[in-house]
C-alpha cells in the first residue's frame, strides 16, 4: 500500500488530469488505485454510489481507476453560493453554509473526518493518488490548511509538485514555492512535473536541471500538451470563458455562462458532436440570434443567477429566441428559471424571498431544504437517459402534465405545449447518444452518433500513454510505496 500527492503552483496548473492520468496508467498496470481530495472548491459535482456527492474531477478520477465514485474520495466538498458563502458537504452530505471567514475557523476540526476517509480509501487498494487544492505557496492560508501541506504531513504523504508552463514563469512558481513555505512542508516535497509543454522539450533541460540544483528536488518530467484533455469534462467555470468554440457545425447552442453556473460539464456531450457548434456566452454578450437551442445550465444560486440573467439582458433574448421558434432547454436550476416563480420561504439560497421566473413554463418551484441525490435512468423525447438528480426544491403546476419524460413510473420535468421549451431535474441526459440524437432531429439536424463515454475513457487511455512516455512513473511509484 502506497500513497502519493499532486500539489500544484496554482489553480488550474493540470493537477486534476494529471490525477487522472496517473490512476488510468496504474489501472492499467493491474494495481488497485483511488483518488483522494482532502478539500474541493467546484459547484461541478456527481452523485456516488453510496449516495452523497464528491466533485467531478473526483468522479471522473475514480472512472480512471475503474472504480465507483464514493463520497470517501473527497470528504470536503464546498459549493460557493455567492462571493463569500459557501454550502459545506462533509462525507457527501449539506452540513450547512459558511462564510469565508466561518470556514477558516472550521476547518481546522474537519482535518479529522477528512483523515477517517483517507484510511478508509488506503485499506482498500494499493495505492492512493492525493491531489491538492490551490497551492501550498498560498502561506497567508496555512494556519489549519486541510488541503494541502496539512493534510500532508497529517497523513505523511509525499509531495510532488506540479508546475504549469504554458502560462510561463514554471521556474520562478516551483523555486518559488520552495523559497515562500516552511521547512517542515519543502521537506514533505519530493520532486516536481512540468506539465503543458509545446515543442520540443530538449529545449527545457537546461530550465529543467536549474530547477533540480535551486530546489534540490528531483525532476520527474515534462508532460506534452496533450490533445486528448479536451475530451474530458472540466470541473472549474474560471476555464469557460478561455475555452475556444468550433467554427464549423450546422446547428448553434448557446449557454448563458451564469455566475454561479453548476454542473456545466452537463453541456460537454454537445462539444464534441461535429455538427453542433456551442457557444459559451459570457456576460456583456448577447445570446447570438442564430442559435438553434439555448441551453440553460445548472445553478448553485438560482435566484442570484435569475437577477443576473435579467441584468444582462438575456431574458429579452431568451423570449425573442423563442418567438422565433426557436428551442430552449432549462437543466436543474435552469429548468427552474424556466418557471411561472422561484420560493425561497426557509432562506434556502440567502434571505427568504421569491423571484418571478421567465414564465415560459406553467410551473412554480419552491425551494426546500433537503437536498435529493440520487443516479436516475428513463427516457425523454422517445429515447433512453441516464444520468442523476441533485437539486434542493420542487417544481410543481400544470405544466408538468406535459412530462418532459419519465424515470420509472415517474414523470419528470415539463415540456411546453409546443414542444419548444423543455425543463429537466436529470444531469447527465446530453451524454445519451440516442438522446443527443433525438434533440438534434428537432432542432433540424444530424447528431448522436458519438459515444460519449467511450471518448472520454478513450482519452484517459490516451493520457495515461503519454504519462508513461513522459514522467518516470516507477520512480512515483517507488516514491508513493516509502522509498526515495
């Protein structure tokens, strides 16, 4: 048994997909592997198996592994609601919401349940794969850290830290690090990895080796930009507004990217299907007129995310879509907006109060506080869906007469008289080819011919290859087992 931690320069440096990565190659490899993330920060999130909820890297870490998502694999999950509040999932479950100041007084006692998941993970397999959060630079943050450097020397887990170089200055960020924490934390790392080189990386030793004799820390080497990330969900909204759209494609989605938009990996189906081109709009852009389909996403506020909308003005492009006949679908907090009303009578989302919805479904939503978390399966518009349900509320009217479709004997969701606005509580759904198919028939093209899944397991097996070109995987595995 073994365990081994990535912790990263900074946010978003590639630690999640190197994760990933490392536990598809492990996999792959005969060995039992779980990843393991003390504390998340993402309103990206899936259901597990023992039905509570972890991020969805972590979910996505644990298909790399081959293995069920559990709430284990991320004991502490924050889901930011507004600026400086958060609602707090401890072992899968709401144990309520914390201000930013609250958290950093709380944490400090969660560090023990966080150690009662780890345990629980290393009993079970042969080695864990840790990712960190932020970075361990960040020292204002350090008194009662659980993310990183205390969860580290709490468990005694080794440390190799990743440094990103595309966005450049990766020798100043590792030496860096190195120079800024307290001994005791350098001394729990062991070694570094560049990743998101382009080019050839011989060009890198001598940056490479200058990293090695300034920190004394062992190289464990340069990972490629990869083509085959792009096939994976990603769990972070900072990364929608760089992501670039396809030129090509016959049919136009267009998302609204909301401030406090959930779960948008739901949309990630529709990027790779060559004949749809999905546009991302963020604020101060109009919903571009030629759209086939807006889709209105998942939400951790939705009340916040309603005034939002209206403040951007995109409600008056929502309903001149529609009277152009044009499609609209509501995901979740976006079916819910879809709505007559939105009540928050407990000050569930903040201060009690209600909000008039778009009024483009016959259906009022009240908000509640017991938060339903479970993995579904039916059918919708004649086709099968897979997927989940995670939503505190529930939408009621005479709109829901007209069920957007079934889960069992159930009926789910609302659809509208003419067919054109459709509202679901199902995430997951776009990932169905035979679904994707059918929408797009509507929507008057072609489409869902692409397994979705098989690309995204595709891409796992494509990235832990390169891993296993690129990084000295045995010496990790060497690392992770106590030996240097």
């Amino acid at each position: 048994m073994g365990a081994l931690m990535l912790q990263g320069t900074g946010s978003d440096v590639g630690k999640s997909v190197l994760v990933a990565g490392l536990c598809r190659a492990l996999a792959n490899r005969g060995l039992r592997v779980r990843p393991f993330k003390p504390q998340n920060m993402s309103n990206n999130a899936a259901v597990t198996v023992d039905g509570g909820e972890i991020g969805r890297a972590q979910a996505l870490q644990a298909l790399a592994c081959r293995a069920e998502p559990h709430s284990d694999m991320n004991p502490v999950l924050l889901k930011p609601q507004a600026d400086r509040t958060s609602q707090l999932i401890v072992h899968g479950r709401v144990r309520g919401t914390l201000g930013a100041a609250n958290f950093r007084e709380a944490r400090g006692p969660l560090l023990a349940e966080i150690l009662e998941s780890y345990t629980r993970l290393r009993a079970e397999c042969d080695l864990v794969i840790v990712e960190g959060a932020g970075s361990p630079a960040e020292i204002n943050l350090r008194s009662g850290d659980i993310a990183n450097m205390g969860f580290a020397r709490a468990a005694k887990v080794p440390v190799v830290l990743v440094g990103d170089i595309d966005r450049g200055g990766v020798i100043a960020s590792i030496v860096g690090t190195g120079a800024v924490i307290d001994p005791g934390d350098a001394a729990m790392i062991r070694g570094f990895l560049i990743n998101k080189f382009r080019g050839d990386p011989a060009l890198f030793d001598d940056g490479y080796r200058e990293i090695e004799r300034r920190t004394g820390w062992r190289g464990f080497g340069v990972v490629p930009w990869i083509e085959a990330v792009k096939h994976l969900p990603s769990e972070d909204a900072v990364v929608l507004e760089r992501e670039g759209t396809k030129s090509d494609g016959a049919i136009v989605v267009a998302c609204p990217i909301l401030p406090r938009i959930a779960n948008f990996d739901d949309l990630d189906p529709l990027k790779l299907e060559p004949g749809v081109r999905l546009v991302m709009v963020p604020p101060g852009q109009p919903i571009p007129a030629e759209a086939a389909l807006i889709v209105l996403p998942g939400s951790k506020a939705t009340i916040a995310d309603l005034a939002a909308l209206h403040a951007e003005g995109w409600d008056i492009d929502i309903r001149a879509h529609v009277r152009r006949g044009g499609h609209v679908l509501g995901l979740c907090g976006g079916y819910q907006m879809l709505g007559r009303s939105i009540i928050d009578a407990g000050g569930i989302e903040g201060a009690p109060g209600s909000a008039a919805g778009l009024g483009l479904l016959d259906v009022e939503t009240r908000l509640a506080s017991a938060k339903i978390l479970c993995a579904v399966t039916g059918a919708a518009l004649g086709a099968p869906i897979s997927g989940y349900e995670m939503h505190m509320g529930e939408t009621a009217g005479a709109g829901t007469a007209r069920a957007f479709g079934r889960i069992g004997s159930r009926a789910e969701g609302a659809i509208s008289a003419d067919g054109r606005v459709m509202g679901s509580y199902v995430h997951g759904l776009l990932a169905s080819a035979d679904f994707r198919r059918a929408l797009l028939s509507r929507l008057g093209g072609v489409g869902g011919g692409m397994d979705y899944h098989a690309a995204v397991d595709g891409a796992l097996d494509a990235i832990a290859a390169e891993l296993e070109h690129h990084v000295a995987i045995d010496a990790l595995l060497a690392l992770a087992r106590g030996g240097d």
